[in-house]
C-alpha cells in the first residue's frame, strides 16, 4: 500500500482511557496505541494527568494505573517486557490491546489514518488527544 500514497502508510490507532470507578464511566485519555501493518510496529505513548484521575476518583489508584499504562508500553515494546506476548506479531498484539475490556484502563474505538513516520504520529496523537 506504501506506492499508493506516496510514501504514507495506513495506521490505526486507540486511545487509552482511564476509568476509575467504571460504574460511573467518567474518564480521562491517558494513552495512545498505533499500529502500522506495513511497517510491523504497534506504539504505545502515554501521559497520566494525576490531577485529573483524582478529580474524577479521590481515592484512584495512581501507582496502578501508571503500572497498568506502562504494561501497555512494555507490550508495544516486544522483548521481556511483553511477557507472554512476546512471540506475537505486532498485530496481534495490537488486537489484544484494542480488546474491550472492562479494567481501569481501557481502549477506545480504533481509527485509521495515513502516516509517513508512525512513531511520530503517536506523539502527535498524545499531545492532540492525551496532553
């Protein structure tokens, strides 16, 4: 697909979200996950507004969350970090992150997108929709 769009390839990405008291369904973007097929990446940013988690849940559980986000970054990562998954593709790693789920932290909707450079289209993901 790259020739298609001159050098830009199709991405999808989520964005994470935190949900403190999931009865509630308040919550707050604290993450970005992009995956490009073409290139075999999945890409995890995050950025945790601890002012605003405890805004919506006084009592939230900060060190878990920031332990839960970081998962999802040493997923991205492959390697050790990604513990079981290590052997998957980033694919499947991907579908496994964008899986709903009903946990603190938990995707949203998955979008598409062209992009030349994934890695830094997840940055400009985080500071338009996280930070």
């Amino acid at each position: 697909m790259t020739g298609l769009h001159k050098g830009r390839d199709v991405f999808e990405y989520a964005v994470l979200r935190v949900v403190p008291r999931v009865e509630r369904g308040e919550r707050i973007n604290a993450g970005v996950v992009v995956y490009c097929r073409a290139r075999s990446s999945v890409i995890a940013r995050t950025h945790l507004d601890e002012e605003r988690l405890l805004a919506l849940d006084p009592s939230a559980d900060v060190a878990g969350v920031r332990a839960a986000l970081h998962a999802v970054e040493g997923l991205c990562h492959g390697g050790d970090e990604a513990g079981a998954a290590a052997g998957e593709d980033a694919g499947r790693r991907f579908r496994w992150l964008i899986a709903p789920r009903s946990t603190v932290v938990q995707p949203g909707p998955v979008h598409t997108g062209l992009t030349t450079d994934p890695e830094a289209e997840a940055e400009r993901l985080l500071d338009l929709l996280v930070r």
